[in-house]
C-alpha cells in the first residue's frame, strides 16, 4: 500500500461523516453531494503556507482550527450554512504526530456543525501548503453580496477588532507567556461566526468577513457598491488588552482596531429600519455586535473615512461639509490591511 493512501485512510478518512442517502465520500475519484431544491451551493477556498499565513512552529492543532474556521468565515460572511468540505495537503514529510493534532484541529468545528471531509488530495513538496474548500447553501438569491450596500445604511461589525494583531505583534516579538492570553487566542483560534452570518440572511444589505483588516475590508464593500464609508473612532469595540495597547500607543494604536488582520469577524450594513432588528437578533443568538458608522455618497479622495466620534458620521449621508468631519481611513494607518504580494 502506498504511503500516500495509507495517510488518507488513517488520518483523513476518520474526518468523513455520515452521509445522506445517495451522496458519495472520500474513496472514490470525486465525491457526490445532493442539492436541495430552492437552494444554491456557496463554494469557498483558503490556503495556509507554512512559513506564510502561520510560523513552522505553530501548534497543528491551531493551524487545523484555522484552516477550517477561516473558510466558514467565508461562508458567514455570504450569509450561508455550511455543508461539506474538501482539503488538499501538500506535506515535505509523514510526521504522525503532527498529522494526529493537525486533524483533530479540524474536527474543532467540522464535528460540532456537522460538517464530513468528502475529499482532497495528497501530495509531497517542498513546504506545507494546506488548501481547504468548504461548500455551503443559500436558500436561492438570498446571498449577502459585498455590492448591495445602500448610501445611508448603518455599519456594524461582530465581537472585536484588533485583538489577532496584537496577538500578532507579541508572536513576532517572541514575547513569553503569552500563549493562553486572549489576542494569541484571537490569532490562533478565530471563532467564525457562523449562526449570526445565516441569520442576516435578508435582513443585512451586504457583508464581508475582516480577514486583512476593518478599513481594507470594508473598503471593498465601498468599491463594490459604489459608497463611502464614515466610521467613529469612539464607536469601534476592542478588547482590554488592545485598549491598554491604545492607551500607550497614543492616536497611532488604533491601526489595531482600523487595519490588523486574522479577526474573522463579520462586518455588514443594514438599512435604518431594520437597525432594531439587526439588535434584538444578535441578543437572541448572544452574539455582540456593534454600529461603528454609516455608509456615504462615493467620494473621490477615499473610500473609507474616520471620524472621532460616531455622532459625527450620523448625518453624513449628503456629504455636506465631509471634510470638516472626517479624515481619509489612510492617515491613520501606515498600511491598510495585510498585503499579500
Ligand atoms: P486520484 O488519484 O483519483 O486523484 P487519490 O488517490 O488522490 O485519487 O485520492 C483517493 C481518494 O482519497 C479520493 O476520494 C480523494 O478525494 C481522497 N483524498 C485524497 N487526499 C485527501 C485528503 N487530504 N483529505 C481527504 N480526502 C482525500
Ligand atoms: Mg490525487
């Protein structure tokens, strides 16, 4: 038997599930999903580069976690149910232990929300290179696209901004004992949100997941439906560690919340009459959300604007005196979002 199939069967097969009558698995050349009628599939792919997206010596079990969590943020953020998913691993060598905690990494989510491994591939090469796909349904049109953002919508984002990147920092400045603490937490085990993604189904305008950062990623949602967008400094929810960080690091610390990566948390707009609604329901699912801006006519010098406060954006939606209330997102970055190239 070769080595290749031997790893499927003793590390990856155990992640396939129980599947419906008539659906297929791992084992053959492709597996057979069912499609539900009323329904449209949502397929979403990531990729984690060794050395890349997560330093060598990051615990698989993390790096399992997120490789799963990431793509269902995906699938939040499009305002779909996750079904199945498929992983290609690109490996330098077999080291069982790694293999043993790097699976049970993605059983963290794919056991609880029921989601079966149904395939992927296997190969040999020179650096870890892990790819996942996840497929997941929509009742048909009811997708939450980044380009239906309306002028006058309220802005919102799910949980916290910037605890990933001061994970980040503390990782990279090989600081000790900071493992357990909850910005490395943030960084090595995203929490996707998936239920409050579904939920927003019909109600929220448009949606993206921030993975490179608040203002990169809301900047697409401007791009896509031809807005701007007015966010209030006072307005953006941070955790303690990241408001102790600001506390020190002066004006300037609010890149964390404005423009670190890795959050996975969920931003999206909704018109002013379903403001209540978008409330009462996040209590219901116990997921904390917040209203951090408002969205704007498009404006020729930025696409994302801050102000100081969040009162002071209430009123942008005509632009008069724009730029005696905010200033461009790009004064107070250095870089806007992770930039891949
Ligand atoms: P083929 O040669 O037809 O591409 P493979 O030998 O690569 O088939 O794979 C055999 C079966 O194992 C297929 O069903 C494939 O989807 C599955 N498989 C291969 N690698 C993985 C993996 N990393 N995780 C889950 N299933 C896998
Ligand atoms: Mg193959």
């Amino acid at each position: 038997m070769s080595e290749e199939f031997n790893l499927i069967e003793q590390y990856f097969k155990p992640l396939s599930q129980p599947l419906n009558e008539g659906e297929l698995g791992i084992g053959d050349d492709g597996a057979i999903v069912e499609t539900q009628p009323a329904k449209q599939l949502v397929v979403v792919t990531d990729t984690m580069v060794e050395g890349v997206h997560y330093p060598k010596q990051t615990d698989p079990y993390d790096i399992g976690w997120k490789l799963v969590a990431v793509n269902l943020s995906d699938l939040a953020a499009m305002g779909a149910e996750p079904k199945s998913y498929s992983l290609a691993v690109t490996l330098p060598s077999v080291n069982a232990e790694w293999l043993e905690s790097f699976a049970l990494g993605l059983q963290r989510w794919a056991i609880p929300l029921s989601i079966p491994l149904i395939g992927g591939d296997t190969t040999k090469g020179q650096q870890t290179v892990l790819t996942l796909s996840a497929i997941g349904e929509i009742p048909t049109g009811l997708g939450i696209l980044r380009k239906n953002a309306k002028v006058g919508d309220w802005i919102f984002v799910s949980g916290s901004l910037g605890s990933a990147g001061l994970g980040l920092k503390w990782v990279l400045e090989d600081r000790e004992g900071v493992a357990d603490t909850e910005p490395v937490q943030r960084l090595n085990r995203p929490v996707p949100k998936v239920a409050l993604g579904q939920a927003l189904r019909g109600i929220a305008n448009s949606m993206i997941d921030i993975s490179d950062g608040l203002v990169a990623d809301l900047g697409h949602i401007c791009t896509a439906s031809n807005c701007s967008a007015w966010i209030g400094l006072d307005a953006l929810p941070i955790s303690e560690a990241v408001a102790d960080y600001i506390d020190v690091a002066g004006e300037q610390g609010y890149q964390l919340p404005l423009a670190a990566g890795d959050d996975y948390e969920l931003c999206f707009t909704v018109s002013p009459e379903k403001l209540e609604e978008v409330l009462s329901l996040a209590q219901q699912l116990g997921e904390p959300v917040s209203v951090i801006g408002r969205m704007g006519q498009p404006h020729a010098r930025s696409a994302v604007w801050v102000c100081e406060r969040l009162e002071q954006c209430e009123g942008i939606v005509s632009l008069e005196h724009s730029n005696a209330i905010g200033t461009p997102a790009s004064a107070y970055l250095t870089k806007a979002g992770y930039q891949h190239f």
